[in-house]
C-alpha cells in the first residue's frame, strides 16, 4: 500500500508473492502525493496509478495533470518493455473517447474528457498498450464512475475513467470485462460506496 490519509493512495492485494514493490516513479512533479505503487507478481509487471484529476480546464491543477501524464508515460517507456508483460490499471480521471461519456457534447472539451488527456492516452496506446476495458465492448461504456450528484448513477449518466492497458503478452490472455455495478449502488456494502465500481479483468493462465 502507497498513500496518504484522506487523500491519494494506491494498493495491490494478491494472493501470490510480490517482489520488486516500488512507490511513485522518476521525475514525478508531485513526489509528495501518493499515486504510482508498482509490484511484480506471477511473471507480470502492475503498475497501479491514481492520475492527477485536474479540476477544471484552464486551471494549474489542471496543467499539472497534463505535466504529470507527460512524466509517467516517459518513465513507463524508460524503465518497461511494449514486448514484456506489463498492466497498467487504476483511476486515470480520463475518458478516452466519446463512448467513454454518457453525453458527450456536454463533456467536450471539459476536465476528464478534454482532448490533450486523450491524445496522453493515446500516447501510452501508441507505444504499445492495448485498452481491455474496450476490448469486446463497443461502446459506449461500460462506465465505471458516476457522480454522487444529481441522481447521476440512477440516471445512467456514467463515465469510463477507470482504465487497464496491458502489452501485448497480457493482451493475449485477456478472456473478460466486467464492471461490478452493484458495488456503486447506495444499498450495497458497508456505509456509504464509492463513486467508482470495480473495473473486473479476467485474464487466462496459459494465454489460449
């Protein structure tokens, strides 16, 4: 577990031996907030990120966000291999594309959904990631964070922000998408849920 109290943090549970665990990456421009843990498990690299929201476009907040996806990215390419089984999974407070929104015309352009975030996911696409929560899913959705405002879960009114790209050895052995809806609803676990439901990937032992 890598966080901090109230804040940011990021965690892996497993049922098989970790090594290599490292917090945070080279260069973060915000070592201080608790965002990157990395572990090595079962032959496969995990790097689980909580991205810098943003806030609003326009805002410092929001070019250090832009400045912080720039700084991963070049540190992922530098320290992994697009040919070596690689996940990178975890709240990236972005929508990749429209399918990714409920409305797109009223998120356009807007924090989350703003095209320089999109063309930094497209960057790690380029390199040689594939997105599994778009694999055998059309669009649009399956969402995975809706607001507690205004009804929105209820109303559909969805966002996939939650992301799981992989390299393309664990590409291969994608099987499933699923995304645990009945976590988000206000009846389901103990006291109040999360804004995010759980973003299930089902991954095959041999690849076949």
């Amino acid at each position: 577990m890598h966080g901090q109290a109230g804040r940011n943090g990021v965690a892996v549970l497993s049922r098989m031996q970790l090594t290599d665990v490292a917090c945070g990456f080279a260069d973060d421009p915000v070592p201080e907030q608790a965002r990157v843990l990395s572990v090595t498990g079962g032959g496969m690299r995990v790097v689980n990120v909580y991205v810098v929201n943003g806030r609003e476009v326009g805002t410092p907040e929001y070019e250090l966000k832009l400045r912080w996806l720039d700084a991963f990215t070049t540190w992922l390419r530098n320290t992994n291999q697009a040919a070596s089984p690689l996940l990178v999974v975890g709240d990236f407070n972005i929508a990749p594309d429209d399918r990714d929104v409920y409305d797109p015309d009223a998120w356009r352009g807007r924090n989350l959904c703003s095209e320089p975030e999109r063309r930094r996911v497209r960057a790690l696409l380029h390199w040689g990631l594939t997105d599994l929560g778009r694999a055998g899913h059309p669009g649009p959705g399956p969402y995975t964070f809706w607001d507690y405002r205004q009804g929105a879960f209820h109303r559909g009114w969805g966002l996939r922000i939650d992301l799981a790209l992989a390299t393309a050895p664990v590409a291969a052995r994608y099987a499933a998408c699923t995304v645990d809806r009945d976590e988000r609803k206000p009846t389901a676990g103990e006291g109040r849920p999360s804004d995010h439901a759980p973003l299930i990937i089902t991954l095959t032992a041999d690849g076949r």
